[in-house]
C-alpha cells in the first residue's frame, strides 16, 4: 500500500508505504464472491490507529480514544477506483486507487484497510501520521492473484 497527503493545492506533504495482511475475513470476502454467496465487492476505505499488524481473524480497526464516528475515518471506493490488469504472465493484478478527505482533524492516523460492506478484506499499519480537513489523502493498493501454480 502507497498513501500520499497532499495539500488542497496539490502539494505532496507526506507519503507511506507498507505491507498489508489479508485478514480471515477477507478470505471470506473472495470465498462468497467466488461461490455466488455474496455479490458485496470491495466499497469503503478506512483508518484506524492501531500500531502493530492485526491478528489473522480481525474484524474491525482499531479505533481512537476517544472513539471517533466511522464516518469521519472512512470514504467509499467507487467501482472505477479499480483496475485489472491480466497481462502478466503468472497473475493478475487488480490495482485500487482510494482518496479519503478528512473532514476532522485525525491525530496520528497509522492503520488502513479496505471493506466490503461490513467485512474487513485487509489490515496495513504504517508510520503515524496526522491528517487535517481538506488534505486530499491518496491510498494506493496493488493486488495480485497468482495462477499456473
């Protein structure tokens, strides 16, 4: 995961970059999609607080505290946020490019994941960071499903 804070004028102030898990949940998520069980895809971003990586069957982010409405961590992600590219050879690579605006100000913001619905598919914990109403905050996600294996 990639996430860029930029400015309301567009100037970069600050970028991470981190490894994330996918979580049980998140297997599940694949599994109903995969199975005709679920048609809910991947819809909302979210921050959280937490410092170290999640335990595999996590369900939530850690919130702050004191807690904050999930309104003010979490934007959608349209449907055109995403990209498949199949024209690599051993798999296929679904890219997410989610922009989360804050409409309060987030005091050392250090967790990302993405869901669907209510279902958390991944966990990423990166270097705290502060975030402001009107920043324009970028995540950036690269998703690889191998095959021929």
């Amino acid at each position: 995961m990639r996430m860029t804070v930029r400015a309301p004028r567009g100037a970069v102030l600050a970028q991470r970059e981190a490894y994330n898990q996918v979580l049980r949940n998140g297997a599940k998520v694949v599994a109903q999609l995969f199975s005709g069980k679920s048609t809910q895809a991947i819809n909302r971003i979210q921050l959280g607080f937490a410092t170290e990586e999640a335990a595999a069957d996590a369900v939530a982010l850690t919130q702050a505290n004191p807690p904050l409405a999930v309104s003010a961590l979490s934007s959608p992600v349209a449907p055109g946020a995403f990209t498949i590219d199949t024209t690599p050879s051993s798999f296929v690579r679904v890219a997410v490019n989610a922009l989360f605006v804050p409409s309060v100000a987030l005091d050392k913001v250090s967790e990302a994941g993405l869901f669907a619905g209510d279902d958390l598919y991944n966990q990423v914990v990166f270097e705290p960071i502060s975030l402001e109403p009107g920043q324009n905050i970028t995540f950036f996600w690269e998703i690889q499903f191998p095959f021929g294996h």
